[in-house]
C-alpha cells in the first residue's frame, strides 16, 4: 500500500468506526431530540469516511470504497482505538466523544493546511461539522459534570475509564514521519498542548479531575485493536458479505 | 424511551436574511443552549434557515378557543375596516 493510500485510510477508519459505533444510538437516545442529535453527527461522521475512503480508492486504483471499508478483517482496520470502545451509558458516551471531537478540531485544523489538496478540502469541510460537534459535546459535558452529584460521580468514572485511549492521538510512527517531511501529514505530538488547553478549561467548568496520564493503549497503527472492534464489523459488514451483489 | 419531563420551547426560524422568523414547532431542553442545538438538529438539517430563536413555551401569551367568538366574531362584519372602497387609479398596478 502506498504511504498517503495509508495514511488516508486511518483517517477514514477512524471516522468510520466512530460512526459506526454512535449509529448504535438510532432509537436508543435518551430523549427524541437527543436521538437526532447523535444520529446527525454519525451522519457527519460517515459523511466523512465517505469522502476519505474514496479518496483512498482512488489512490487504490483497484477497489472501490465500499469494497474497502466491508472486505477488510480487523487486522486491516487502522481507526484509533478510542472509537471502537462501546457506547456504554450516555455518559460514557459523551465523554468519549468530547475527548474525541477536541482531537479532530485541532486535527483537522492543521490537516487543513495539508499540501495534498483533497486531503485540505476534506479537513476543511470536516472542520465546521466537527466544531458544533465539539461545541454538543462540551456543553453535555458541563451539564453532567456540574449537574447532580450522581451524574458528576458517573462521568467522572467514564472520564477515568476512556482516559488510557487518549494517548493515542498524539503518537507518531514512521508513516506520520514520512507524511509530516512531506506537508502532508499532521504533527500529532504538536496538538498535545492545544488539546490540553481545551479539555482542561471544559473539564474545570464541569468541576470534573482530570485523570492522571497512566499506561497508555495503543497498537492502531499497526492494526491491533481491542475486542469490540470485530463485534463492530460483524454488525457493518454482514450485509455486504452475506449479500455481496445487493443494492442499497 | 423514558418520559419527557423536561422543558417545552417553541422554534422559530428565520429563513433568509431581512425576513420574519415563522414558528417551526417545539423542542424539549433543559437550557437555553440545549433548546438552541436541539433545534438546530431537528429543524433546520436541510437548509432551512440562516437564524434560528427559541422561546420558552410558558413564556408565550395565547388567546384560547373559547374566546374566539369575541375576539374574532366583531370584526366580521365590518367591511368598511377593509380598504374596498376606494377607486384605483388607472395608473395604478400590482395592489
């Protein structure tokens, strides 16, 4: 595989999954309003993927971008591993998207500036999606966290449970390396400091402790992954797989 | 899903610039910002508008049924109320 066909597709499994994994709260919101909301920024999110994985497929020259996100094993998935990680309650649920939505700001933000033009005009569309996402998600955050002490006690926990996935975001290996000499690619150790600043001040206003960076996970990169990722693409590819010439 | 209890707001939204806000429907939030993004995901998903107002529901004043007959009655047959009775000039277009 080509160093940007790769590179591009961690990107598009990354929103893929995460859309994946939000869609599974189609009917299942704590509120109708609050149904449509996460069901919109799954939405954004495969929007996303969509634009990435046939950008990928070009890049492929050889499989299309449906045959790319559903004829993979979980090996070949390149998504960060924060995003495979289940919905549990609302809360855990919001939590990791905040930590996620405050990573893709400044991600995509600085891929925006990318000398690959496609990747730029998909960091820049993605940007103003990812933005009132970031902004639906800090302000749940707040709510929670400085809401009753139960929901303070509750996201607290969800907040300490996700935290050994953050450390992913910033890591860079070799590819990273190679794209970033190249103005392709982002710096990830660079958003650190940023990603700080604003998880910090939404985590204050919602009265929560920042947990202490511990053991970090990590493995995405080379496609290892933990266990709910197969769970997630037994459920998206199943279609596909079983029905390989049905139309949708 | 479990039983709404939170607050009722009225949407109202703007569809371009310089027109009237029209009354769209309602949303359940527990604040104003909420009511905002709640509204913004459920109204306006396919372009309808570039301005969007929310308005607590008990915030809003409404005449009830019941008093339509003397709210609405009288005025039905005024028709001196309704400018009729003028002659146009044949200059005059589009009135």
């Amino acid at each position: 595989m080509k160093d940007l066909e790769k590179y591009t597709l961690r990107i598009a499994d990354t929103s893929l999954i995460l859309a994946q994994r939000l869609s599974e709260w189609c009917s299942n919101g704590p509120t109708l309003e609050e149904d449509i909301a996460l069901s919109n920024i799954s939405l954004d999110l495969f929007g996303q993927a969509n634009g990435l994985l046939d950008y990928v497929s070009k890049l492929n020259g050889e499989k299309s971008a449906d045959e790319i996100a559903f004829k993979r094993n979980e090996r070949q998935f390149y998504n960060l591993q924060i995003c495979e990680q289940e919905n549990g309650h609302f809360g855990d649920t919001i939590i990791r998207q905040f930590l996620c939505d405050s990573y893709f700001k400044l991600f995509y933000s600085s891929l925006a500036n990318s000398k690959d033009e496609i990747l730029s005009a998909i960091a820049n569309k993605s940007l103003k999606e990812v933005e009132y996402h970031l902004r639906h998600s800090s302000n749940w955050v707040i709510r929670l966290g400085d809401g009753t002490k139960e929901s303070n006690q509750k996201i607290q926990t969800s907040l300490n449970q996700i935290w050994k996935f953050t450390g992913e975001f910033f890591e860079m290996d070799e590819l990273d390396n190679i794209m970033l000499k190249k103005n392709i690619g982002v710096d990830n150790n660079n958003l650190k400091e940023e990603w700080d600043l604003i998880v910090n001040k939404t985590l204050k206003q919602a009265k929560l402790t920042r947990p202490n960076d511990g053991y970090m996970m990590n493995g995405s990169k080379q496609g290892l992954h933990t266990e709910y990722l197969g769970k997630i693409l037994a459920q998206m590819q199943y279609l596909p797989r079983a029905y390989p010439d049905a139309k949708w | 899903m479990k039983k709404n209890k939170s607050t009722v707001w009225e949407v109202f939204i703007q569809s371009k610039n310089g027109l009237a806000h029209k009354h769209f429907g309602n949303v359940h939030a527990e604040d104003k910002e909420m009511a905002l993004q709640n509204a913004r995901d459920l109204y306006t998903r396919r372009n309808e508008g570039s301005c969007i107002w929310v308005v607590k529901s008990e915030h809003i004043v409404s005449s009830v049924p019941d008093d339509e007959d003397s709210f609405f009655d009288p005025s039905n047959d005024k028709v001196y109320r309704h400018p009729t009775f003028y002659k146009m000039p044949d200059g005059a277009k589009h009135i």
